[in-house]
C-alpha cells in the first residue's frame, strides 16, 4: 500500500426530505447571504428550487440566483457568477443540481477572491489556495463533485475542457435526498452510472500495486452500482436503488477508492486516461454527455492497454464479474480479460448507452481535432498504467468508431 492523504471535509444530509433542511444546515454554517446556482429548468420544473427558496427564506438567508448552466458547463457562466457573487457580497455560493451545476459553484467560489481570470486555474496559469464555502443540494447523481476536489470547466472559444483539484473547494455540506432523483430520465441515470464506474475505474487502473482494502471498496462500489442500475430503469422510483447510486457516486469520487494507489500521497490515484480522451469528445462536442462518451472511450482503452498489466484486468475480472481464466495459459487469460472488458461496455449498453463514436455521429475527420486539443491539455505523452502518446490517442479513438 503506497502513503496516502485522505481529506473529507463534507457534512451529507442524506434522506427523504433533506432537501427542506438546506435553510437551516446553511445557517448552522454561519452563511447569510448566498449565491444560488443551478441548471436550466428541470429543478423549476420539478419543484426543487421553490423548495430550497422557501428553506432558505425560513433561516434568514439572503439569496442573489444565476440560472442557465448547461451539460459541460462552459466558462462564460462562471465568470458572470464571478462578477455577480461580488457586486452582491455574498458569503458562500449554493449548487441546486448535478456535477455541471456543481462545478460552476465551485469555479465561482474560487474565481471571487482571485485577481485574475478564473480560466488561468484551467490552463494550469494559477491553483486554487482560497474559496467561499460551498454547499450543494445534489439531484443527479453522477460526477461526485459534491465531495470531491475536482471541477472541470468548458472554454467553447477554444475548444477545450480542463479540470483542476483542490481541496480547498471541497463542498462544506451536501445535502443528499434521493427522492429528488425519482424524476431523472433513464438516459440521464445511466450516463450518470457510467460516470461513477469510470471514477472507481481510473483509480483501480492506476498502474500500483493491489491494495486488498481499497480494492475491494472499489469493485464492491461497482457490484453495488450493477444491482441497482437495472432497478431504476425499470422503476424509477425505487427510493432504495436511488439511494445506493445517489452515495456510491458521492463514495466513487471523494477519493475513498483510490486510498494506497497513488504514486504522490497528496494526489489521487491514477492516470485518468478515459477522462482525458472523453473531455475532448464533449469539448468539441458539447451536446455529448460525459457519461455517454465515457461508455464507448473506457472499453476502447482498456482494450488498448490491457496487455500492460493482465493480473490487475484478472483481479478486476474476478471480483465485479466472477470470470476466471479457463486454465494456466497466456491464451485462456487473454480470453478472460477481453470477456471482462465485454462485460463491462454491456452493462453500459444494457441501460442505453451507446457502444461506438459514430452514435454522436463522429468519423474519422473527427480525431485530428481531437488530438490537437488533447495535446494542449495532457501534452505529448499521458497516462499511469500505461503511457499513451498522441499516436497511442489516435487509436483509441479510431478503434471506438
């Protein structure tokens, strides 16, 4: 087990009804004046933001709102957020929605006290060191942004979606009510799916040793996501199936899986190899859900790269599918890990997702575009369990067509 750092700062308020307490958990956090950011219309829809209006009017505190985030949210938005949490003063920002919403509070929370633009956090120009505290309501389960020191932000003028970490912006407080998910349309609730066994996946691959603890956090996170997938599709408002996706996405990025797989203590285990090629698809391509391009990216990689390590595709093979290689041969462990890596991309197509690049009508014209982006965003090489060049990328995605 390599040394690690794991750092939860998040209260979850997780429950039927958590959603009515957000006034009072806010105001427990001394905030009294806060910046309201979510989506474009579902949670107006649903009721969702009455309810959180009228929570917060109870406690006392103060609200300015910004509305409009879309999916892959893009940097313009932010820096209106910026611009208006200043002129209003206010003391914390309030995410009503999923990772994109999330995400965009959080690049508000650390854009207000940094002199410059907050896109130099993305282009590695700056690192977040300060932030207004940020609470979430979360109502699509997916990204684990309500707990975790990620935020990935779009820039549609140059084509580019880059991440940065921090755990300064980790959220204070998530509040977690999966009745608010009963609504979820089940394309949206298997992208979502998608996205959380990516997460385990990018940390279970990392190119370390096995670490039997986290391990088994990590594919038992994945059984539990492959048990409960099924059952909201099928009955979307089974409150129990919601509940366990709702926190194996929260358990899928906070950092819990990777614990003793990192190269660095300080940093968070893996490569991010399928995260890094997807960005590309939804940075050129913003109508793409991240989960989606995820479901076709991660198995192509995997079947580029397994050769790299087989015993870890073996391991992971055996404890999420039960498959083991019919005997001692090179050939029966092949056939074992290509069956796993099989299995996994048809768990994302049995809940709708797509298999090949060309469902967002991509070609071949398509890769160049995508590689001149991911050069500036990665560089010429990338990777932990196996280093992939830009000759290495242009395969992937030519064998995802």
């Amino acid at each position: 087990m390599r040394d690690f750092e794991f750092f939860s700062p998040t209260r979850f308020v997780f429950g039927r009804k958590a959603c009515d307490q957000t006034g009072s958990r806010l105001a427990e956090l001394g905030l009294k004046n806060v910046l309201v950011v979510y989506g474009r219309g579902s949670v107006v829809k649903t009721g969702t933001l009455d309810r959180v209006r009228a929570s917060l009017a109870e406690a006392g505190v103060a609200v300015t709102e910004l509305g409009g985030v879309r999916p892959n949210p893009e940097v313009g938005l932010v820096r209106e957020g910026v611009d208006l949490a200043r002129a209003k003063r206010v003391d914390g920002v309030l995410a009503v929605g999923g990772g994109s919403v999330i995400d965009t509070a959080k690049a508000i929370a650390f854009g207000v006290p940094y002199d410059g633009d907050v896109w130099d956090f993305f282009s590695k120009k700056a690192k977040p060191e300060q932030a207004l505290p940020i609470a979430c309501v979360l109502t699509i389960p997916a990204a684990g942004s309500e707990a975790s020191s990620s935020c990935v932000i779009s820039n549609d003028a140059l084509s580019l979606k880059a991440g940065t970490n921090g755990d300064v912006f980790r959220p204070r407080l998530a509040i977690m009510d999966p009745e608010l998910t009963f609504t979820l349309p089940a394309y949206q609730t298997a992208a979502g799916v998608t996205d959380m066994v990516a997460h385990i996946c990018e940390r279970y691959f990392s190119g370390t040793e096995a670490v039997p603890v986290t391990d088994n956090i990590a594919t038992g996170l994945i059984r539990a996501l492959m048990e409960a997938a099924p059952v909201v599709i099928e009955n979307p408002t089974d409150y129990d199936a919601r509940a366990n996706i709702m926190w194996a996405g929260t358990l899928a990025h906070n950092d819990i899986a990777g614990c003793g797989r990192s190269l660095v203590p300080t940093s968070r285990a893996g490569g991010w190899e399928s995260h890094g090629l997807e960005h590309e698809l939804s940075a050129h391509h913003p109508e793409i859900t991240h989960g989606a391009g995820l479901a076709v990216i991660m198995p192509a990689w995997m079947r580029y790269v397994w050769r790299a390590d087989p015993s870890r595709f073996l391991s992971f093979g055996r404890d999420v599918f039960g498959i083991e290689p019919a005997d001692a041969t090179d050939a029966a462990a092949e056939q074992a890990v290509l069956r796993t890596i099989d299995r996994l991309q048809g768990f994302f197509a049995s809940l709708g997702m797509p298999t090949k690049l060309d469902a967002f009508g991509l070609g071949e014209d398509d890769i160049e575009p995508l590689i001149g982006t991911l050069r500036i965003t990665k560089g010429e090489k990338f990777g932990a369990f196996r280093t992939l060049t830009m000759d290495d990328a242009r395969a992937i995605y030519r064998s995802a067509l």
